[in-house]
C-alpha cells in the first residue's frame, strides 16, 4: 500500500487535496481585471426546468512585439465560438452540453473543434463541477503562475472541480486531466491541478480592503503504459502576498491599489531534466483605475524561476525557436498596463490592452498590444412542466 501512494502522480494529488484541506481560503482574483472575460456558469431557482441556449463569442487580437531570447515576437488573431444547451433540473443542478469552435485567421481549417459537458451542482457557497470545469482566468492566478494568453490557447480545462465562496472567504481547487495515456500509448499522459484562495482580513463599508492570496499550481507528466522512454516530471509553484484597493471619490481618479506576491518553484521529479532545481520571484503591482484606463506599473525578478503554466516572459528558461538554450536566471523586467473595458449595446465588450516592457538586465525594450471582443448571452427556450420526466 506504501509503496502504491509513494508513485508520483498520487503524491501530486495528495499534496493537492492536503493543501486545499489544511488553507481554506479561496478563488483569488489575479493582478489584472480579467472579469470581462470571465463566464460562470450560473444556478438557482430562477432557473429550475428551464432548457436554456447560451452562446458565448471571444474574438481576439494580440501583437507581441518581443525581441528578446526568452521569449520571440508572435501574433494571435482569431476567434473561438462556444454555443451550449443547458438544462436544470432542479434549482441547485446545472446539466449543460454544447461544442467549442476555435478558428484562426489566415489559416483556412478550424483549429479545434471539441464536444463540451459539463454537470455543476452548488449547495450554498459550495460548488462542484465535473467536465468542462471554470477555468483558465476564473482561477485568478497571477501571471507568473497562469499565462494570461492561455485563454486564447489553451481555454478548455477537463476534469473535477471544487469551489467555496463566502463574503470575506473563497478557494477554487481543481483538476485539469489534459492528456489520456492508453496501453502502449507513445506519449506520457499529462495532468494539472491547483488552487487559489483569498481572504479578507481588513476592510470596510467605503469598499476599502486588504487581502491575503495563497496561489499553488502543479503539473505532472509520466504514465506506467506508454512505450515512451522519457522520465516523470513532476513541477510545483506557489505565491502568496498581500492585496490592497482603496477606492477614491474623484470624478476622474476611481481607486488606487498595490499587489504584492512572492513566488517559488521546486522541481520535484525524480531526474533533473529542466536547467534549474528550484527557483523564487518577487512580483509587485502599483496602480491606478481612472475614468479614461485603467494604469498599472509591476516589477518582476525571478531567480531560477519556471513555471510551465505561467507567462514565458517570467521564466529564467527560453520559450524560443531561434535561442532555445538561453538562460536568465536572474531575471528582471518592468512592466507598464494601460487596460479599459468599454460595455457596448448587445451583452458586448471590448477590450484594449496596451503593455510596454523593459528588461532591466539586457537594456531591451518590447511591447505588446491587444483587441479584444467577449459577447455571452443565454437564451431561454423552454419551461419543462412539473411532472414530466
């Protein structure tokens, strides 16, 4: 029995489950203001037997200009199209099915089509979820741990889901299988997981608050049945830090606020495969939300650090083609945010993100910029009668 949970892929989820158990706290909101990109899935007696159509649509735009040798230059242009049905069975159960379409432009295939089915049930501030769980920025991470631009690559997670939410207390902890191994499979399969909690310890009714975020993710590559020889691998992050918004009564000035996180990395496989054992950052945010955008400046400087979910601009290991063996180990980057979300007629919402950045060590200056478009409208169909199974 010993030896059965010594094997690396139970360890991770037993690591998981025990830090979920033990932290309590939960689902974090990240450094940025992603909520125009957010969709929870809602449930209540409001919609008891109803059969609904929601139809959601995230077209984006986003320019890299980058030159450095951690990570090169690239454009995403494209748009994804999620139609579902949805049913509800009784007041606290959501049942849903419905398609995922992601196509990009300049290329004339669709780049995935995958079925989505997903099964909430909620019972206060408890929620579980199964299937197509919330995922990818409805996490919260910040983005040294969760890579922002994982919503337009990577936007379904798969598997088990648990979330709490209380006023001053909230964790999300979920499981996201990404690849399933068969006998004689000729690749590892592939999991990854984590939590995000957040409490409030200080605030009060002018909306002022200061909160405590702990972030863990893992990731974990092997399988017992595949014909590959390659060794597990088997990573973990964590940040934590302290959070402050203070909200301002001037017409042109909204709110002030400050982030501050540090972060480490630990290697946890058995074989030394990536360049650094261990690694740590330091990550900070100062802003300001005025009515004309939303302006923050952060500092980054990560030591050894990697993170294979996070933004590749953080890692101290290139994500290129052309330097793939350049190594930063002690990296150091300023970053200015000009963000606004403009609400237009029709459930639509535009973004635009403008963020120049400077690498501190090699004297480089890049930038990026970004449109983007969310739409998300749920239609009502039917009402199913009481009585009729």
């Amino acid at each position: 029995m010993l030896k059965f949970l010594s094997k690396p892929p139970l360890r991770f989820f037993l690591i998981l489950a025990g830090l979920a158990w033990q932290t309590g706290i939960g689902t974090a909101w990240a450094q940025l203001d992603n909520s125009a990109f957010l969709r929870p899935l809602p449930v209540g007696p409001q919609y008891e037997r109803q059969l609904r159509l929601d139809v959601q649509v995230f077209q984006f735009n986003k320019d890299n200009e980058y030159f450095n040798k951690i990570e090169e230059g690239r454009t995403y242009f494209g748009a994804h199209l999620l139609p579902r049905l949805v049913y509800f069975p009784t007041a606290n159960l959501r049942v849903e099915a419905g398609v995922f379409l992601w196509k990009n432009y300049g290329t004339l295939r669709l780049r995935e089509v995958q079925p989505l089915l997903t099964i909430k049930y909620q019972n206060g501030p408890h929620s579980i979820l199964f299937g197509n769980i919330e995922g990818n920025l409805h996490h919260g991470y910040i983005e040294p741990l969760f890579d922002f631009e994982r919503v337009m690559t990577n936007r379904l997670e798969e598997g088990a889901q648990y979330k709490l939410q209380k006023k001053r207390l909230s964790l999300d902890a979920w499981v996201d299988w990404q690849r399933q191994q068969y006998p004689f499979s000729s690749f590892q399969e592939e999991v990854a997981g984590g939590l995000t909690t957040e409490a409030t310890v200080a605030g009060d009714s002018a909306g002022w608050w200061l909160r405590v975020p702990f972030q863990f993710t893992g990731t974990h590559r092997g399988g017992q049945i595949d014909t590959v020889d390659a060794p597990l691998q088997t990573l973990f992050n964590v940040a934590s830090g302290l959070r402050l918004r203070k909200p301002l009564t001037s017409r042109f000035f909204h709110a002030v606020h400050f982030d501050g996180y540090v972060t480490y990395f630990d290697d946890y496989s058995f074989t030394d495969v990536l360049a650094f054992r261990r690694g740590t950052g330091l990550y900070l945010n100062a802003g300001v939300d005025t009515r004309l955008s939303n302006v923050q400046v952060a500092y980054w400087r990560g030591n050894g650090y990697i993170s294979p979910l996070g933004g590749p601009l953080y890692r101290s290991i290139s994500n290129t083609v052309n330097n793939p063996q350049y190594l930063d180990k002690d990296r150091q980057l300023l970053i200015a945010r000009f963000l606004k979300d403009y609400r237009l007629p029709g459930n639509l919402i535009m973004t635009t993100r403008f963020e120049p950045l400077y690498d501190l060590n090699n004297g480089l200056f890049d930038f990026s910029f970004a449109l983007y478009f969310n739409f998300s409208q749920s239609f009502l169909l039917t009402t199913i009668r009481q009585g009729v199974e």
